[in-house]
C-alpha cells in the first residue's frame, strides 16, 4: 500500500496516488476507492489493474482538506490502508476509515 501526494503549484490541487500491491488485494479481480470525495460511491471510482496485479488510481483533491476513504475489493470486503495520514471511527461497527490529509 502507498500514498503519494504532489501539490500543484499553480491551482489550489494535490494529486494523490493511491497504490495496493497484489498481495493487499489477494490476487483481486476488481478494486473500489470509495470516500468522502465521491459521496461514498461504491463502484463510482475503480482502480486501474496494472500488469503485475497491484492497483492504482490519482485522484485530484482540493488542498487543505481531509478525505476518509476505504477500499473496497472485489465489491464485497472493506480493506483499509496503513499508510493514510489517520484512521478515525467509521460509525459501523467499530471499523475505522482511514483519512488522507491534503
């Protein structure tokens, strides 16, 4: 799992790229980012498949923010990532969701 983050110098934008390698989606066929930034969308946002089974996606974010998110796998199982910035009380049974800050 990794977050990367670049900031635009020229527009109020951060580009963050969200990573999950092969054996954080245990060899899955489809992946969902699902967050605050598209309204809890389930299937709104997949994930690019990449050759080598990891999935990827950059989304553009507004600068001075903070998105909870989490992934969601073969749209059935939540998975989360240690890498986000926090992790904060989801309100569904004592799962988190996990935040990146911008």
């Amino acid at each position: 799992m990794s977050i990367k983050k670049q900031f635009l110098k020229t527009r109020p934008i951060c580009k963050v790229t969200f990573r999950l390698s092969k054996e954080d989606t245990t060899n899955a066929d489809s992946v969902h980012i699902v967050g605050e930034f598209n309204d809890w969308n389930k299937l709104s946002t997949p994930m690019k498949k990449l050759k080598n089974g990891s999935f990827t996606i950059t989304l553009d974010l507004k600068q001075n923010a903070e998105y909870q998110f989490r992934y969601l796998i073969d749209k059935q199982s939540w998975n989360n990532d240690a890498e986000a910035d926090k992790s904060v009380p989801s309100g569904f049974s004592g799962s988190q969701n996990f935040v990146v800050s911008v």
